[in-house]
C-alpha cells in the first residue's frame, strides 16, 4: 500500500473515531487510549473538543468529518464563519472589486484565510506553530481551497524571526491581515497592542512600504480612540461587529495614503448574515464630540424605550444616536433612548432593542412590590442606580420568562426609574 492510500485509511480511521466519540468523557479516552492502539489519541482527543467549539460557531468545518483540528485553543480564539465572511466582504471593498491578495500573517486555525480565498485571487498563510500549519495545509486541500499559500514563520523584527519583508515582497500582496495573539506570558489576557504578538506598532511601517493596505484585528476590550491614536494617522475605518448580542470583533484599516478622520462603523450581524445584510451605524469622532447631549422633557410622554445593541455601545455614537433618529436619552450617562413611536423602526432595527413601556414610575418599595406581583416572569437590566441587576431582581421577586422586561434606570431629569416593558423587536 502506497504512502497515500496509507494516509487517507488512518485520516478515514481517525475521522470515523471521532465522530463515534463526540459525546464521550475525553479525558477517559486518554487513559483508555490502548484499546485503540491505531488512533493518535492526543490528536483525536484535541480534534473532539476544537470540534465541540466549532459547532454553531463555524458549522462548515464542524459538519467535514476529514478536518483535522491539533490545538483546541485555536478552535476557541478562531473567528466564527459570519465576522470571518464579514472581514473577507470588508477587504473586498477595499480593494473596489479589482483583482487582489491578500497575506493572512497569524494565520491560526485558518478560518480567516479560508474565508478570504473565496474572494482573494491568492492568500498567503502564515503562522509559526508548525502544527497548525500542517493542519491546515490538510484542511485546505480537503476544502478544495487551492489559492492558499503556506508558510510556518514568526514575524518581527529580531535575529531570530522572519521579517516582513523576507516574507511578503515577492508575494506582493494588496492586504496584509493581522491578528495578533492577545496573550501574554503565564496565558493572561493583554488588550495593549505593543503586548500582543507580533508586536503591529514594531512592523507596521515596514508592512506599509510592501502593502498599502493592513486589516488588523484587535480586541474587542481596546479602547478604540488610544488604538488609532498608536497606529498614527493612516488609521482610516474602524468596525466595530458585534453578533448574537456580543460584540466580537474591532478591525482597523490602516491605508499608507490616507490622513484625514477615521470613521467609526458599528456593525450588528444578524443570525441570517449574509442572507440578511449587516446592520450599520457610521459617523466621524468629530460628529459625535460636537453633538449636544439631548435629554427628554418628560419620561411619561414616551411610548417605547430604545436598547443600543453592543456594537452602538463599544462605537461610542451616544449623542449621535439621540440627534440621527430623533430619541432624547434618560440621561447623560444612561445610555438608554426614547421614542413616541416606532415610525423609523427601519433605521434603528438590527441596532438594538425596542420595548413598549407599559409603566413607567419612581423607584421605590411600593414599585418594586408591585412590579415584582404584576410581572412574576421578566427579565431585568440594572443601570445608573444604587443597585445591580442581581440585586433588583432579588428585590423584585421575579424569574426569567415570557416576554417582560423590567428595567431600573437613572433619568437626568426624574431621578431613579422603574419602567415594565414587552419587547417590541
């Protein structure tokens, strides 16, 4: 049997155990692993639990049982398949529909580099763990990804490491993606960016001269306005996504020729994306710092109670929101909005939440007994007020269910609110 045929029966053997163990205890796996004495154990085990992260977060891979997943925390830090479809739709429109490349520098478990070779003309892939890199050479075969390059280097700027340049001048690529790997040493989080690896403010001028375009993913945590401030005035977007009620993702778009204000993007992915298109809130830092903070005159004339969703709240847009869609705010640091009608439902819809408020009182014992009797079942949101949401939902007596929502709110203007609502959308 020929080194191929022998390689495609222990891929097939190894694939079959896999899915016939998915469910088990994967640590007893390992100490039984003599019954299997064909099956890499630590190989199959890494391969169950990166495939449990998998589903629902990238189901094309979960669903091919051929893949091969070494490194479970590469499976836990990988994009999803919707904000890796959104960056691959983002670089496509920075390069304005001409043919292009892009160089993927922290190339991990490969999700981002597979989903922009569905748009690249050719993507380079690196990524220093050896291991990774044999496994996605695999998994790219077995997707029939055939315009992905592989390369195993760490990028930077010491005697021990591949410069940018080595690497990318005869690849030429249009983009260069970074995602720097945001963890320190002992494993703890980093959020500064000199801090993760490679360090991008060390590389990011030589990049430039080989690339006119970087996309750089950061973390979700980084202060939006210190980062661009860093990376210098070639910072030209910045995209906040935010998916399934949690902001996932912060991309800067740094273009060598671009000097003016960066723009601020807040992107709310819907569940059917990109069946559904992106919901977006665009606007200049500029725009936002010139607009007045406008307070409602009165909470009791107000019908509906609008929730920015996390990409608004992460982008800042506090007063922007209130003058755009016309919806004065509780208060000056009570992120929360107000309208008399859901008439421009179609703007705001996709960037938060909308509730009908059904009671709108002082916050007190007497409201809080009464809520608590009259909406048994709700869920409760806490902000502004000398209590947590544990701790007024404790004092309200209620369980999550149905479709209520009571919120305890600090207005400007009336003081500590409790307002009973029922979602609207």
């Amino acid at each position: 049997m020929g080194y191929l045929c022998i390689k495609i029966f222990m891929m097939e053997a190894l694939a079959r155990f896999i899915s016939d163990h998915m469910g088990d205890d994967t640590s007893r796996l390992l100490l039984a692993k003599g019954k299997w004495p064909e099956i890499d154990m630590e190989l199959a085990v890494n391969c169950i639990e990166s495939r449990r992260k998998l589903k629902g977060k990238v189901q094309e891979w979960y669903d091919n049982p051929m893949l091969i997943f070494p490194v479970k925390l590469s499976a836990e830090q990988c994009s999803s398949s919707s904000t890796a479809r959104y960056k691959a739709s983002l670089a496509e429109r920075i390069m304005s529909g001409r043919k292009w490349k892009i160089a993927d520098l922290t190339g991990g478990l490969g999700v981002d580099s597979w989903f922009f070779s569905q748009k690249a003309e050719r993507v380079l892939y690196n990524e220093m763990q050896g291991v990774l890199c044999d496994a996605s050479r695999h998994n790219f075969g077995i997707l029939g990804a055939d315009n992905i390059g592989i390369s195993n280097s760490a990028i930077g700027n010491s005697s021990e490491e591949t410069s940018p340049s080595d690497l990318l001048t005869e690849f030429g690529p249009d983009i260069v993606y970074m995602d720097p790997a945001r963890r320190g040493q002992g494993g703890r989080k980093v959020f500064l960016i000199e801090e993760c690896t490679p360090d991008v403010l060390k590389l990011k001028e030589e990049i430039l001269c080989i690339s006119r375009h970087i996309l750089l993913k950061l973390s979700p945590m980084a202060d939006i306005s210190m980062a661009c401030e860093r990376l210098g005035p070639c910072c030209r977007e910045v995209h906040v996504v935010a998916a399934g009620g949690e902001c996932k993702e912060l991309l800067i778009w740094l273009d060598r020729e671009w000097a003016g204000e960066y723009s601020v993007h807040a992107i709310e992915l819907p569940d059917a994306y990109p069946d559904c298109g992106p919901h977006s809130f665009s606007f200049v830092p500029s725009e936002e710092r010139k607009e007045a903070f406008i307070s409602s005159e009165g909470e009791s004339r107000f019908r509906y109670l609008f929730e920015p969703g996390k990409a608004l709240m992460k982008a800042g847009a506090f007063n922007l929101v209130s003058t755009r869609f016309g919806m004065p705010k509780l208060g000056r640091s009570t992120h929360y909005y107000l309208l008399s009608s859901t008439g421009n439902d179609g703007e705001i819809k996709g960037l938060g939440k909308v509730y009908e408020i059904l009671r709108c009182e002082p916050l007190n014992k007497r409201t809080l007994k009464e809520a608590g009797q009259d909406f048994p079942k709700a869920d409760v949101t806490a902000r502004n007020i000398p209590m947590d949401t544990d701790t007024l939902r404790k004092k309200l007596g209620v369980t999550s269910g149905d479709d209520a929502h009571i919120f305890g709110l600090k207005s400007d203007r009336q003081g500590n609110l409790l307002l009973c609502t029922k979602r609207v959308f």
